[in-house]
C-alpha cells in the first residue's frame, strides 16, 4: 500500500533515525537507486547489516498495511555496527544518524561500480 506511513518512536527515542529514514525515503532520486540495488553479499551478520536493515524498511513502506513502520532493525543494526555511537533506546541526533546514509550510498556505489 502507498497510503502515507509514520515511523514507530514510543519512548524509543528513535525521532533523530526518523528524520533521516523519512528524508531518504522522500528522495525519490535515492529511493529509486537504492530499490533497484541489487543484493550485496553480507559480510556482517544480519542485525549488523546497514543495507539489508534500511532495506527492510523501505520494504514495509512499500508493502506493509500498517500506518506506522517500526524503524528498531535498522536502530539495530546502527548499534551493532557503531557501537561507540549509537546506543538502542538513547537519545543521538540527526547529523550521527547521517552515517547511515553515507555508509548506504558508499555502498551503493560500489554495487554499481563493480556490477555487483
């Protein structure tokens, strides 16, 4: 459903995640390269994966009935990933959640560039 959706953020402080996730999500020039990424090959676990977790979520923008996305894999796995910045429920704000979007455009280009 396209209908419009809000990100989850009940006492989990994930408001400066959901600024940036909401700000990707309504780019459409990045929306539109990252859906049509393909598949990297994981080096990380799951939960630590930056890529599969914003793709996650994108997916529940697209196809979830719900009016309201849970942002929590991709605060996951920015914990996981960052450990010495990003702490799940702890409050960060929006120029640190940023790293997620320079870490999945890095990664995307270099899909791009390799043919991966």
């Amino acid at each position: 459903s396209t209908r419009m959706k809000g990100l989850e953020n009940r006492g989990d402080n994930n408001c400066f995640l959901n600024v940036v996730i909401q700000t990707l999500w309504n780019s459409e020039g990045f929306r539109l390269l990252f859906k049509s990424a393909s598949q990297h090959e994981c080096t990380l676990p799951q939960k630590a994966c930056i890529f599969c977790s914003l793709k996650a979520v994108f997916s529940l923008y697209e196809s979830s009935e719900s009016s309201v996305i849970p942002p929590s894999s991709l605060r996951d796995a920015l914990s996981e990933h960052f450990r010495s910045r990003f702490f799940v429920g702890e409050m960060a704000d929006a120029s640190e959640a940023l790293v997620c979007k320079i870490y999945v455009v890095d990664s995307i280009n270099f899909q791009l560039e390799s043919g991966t």
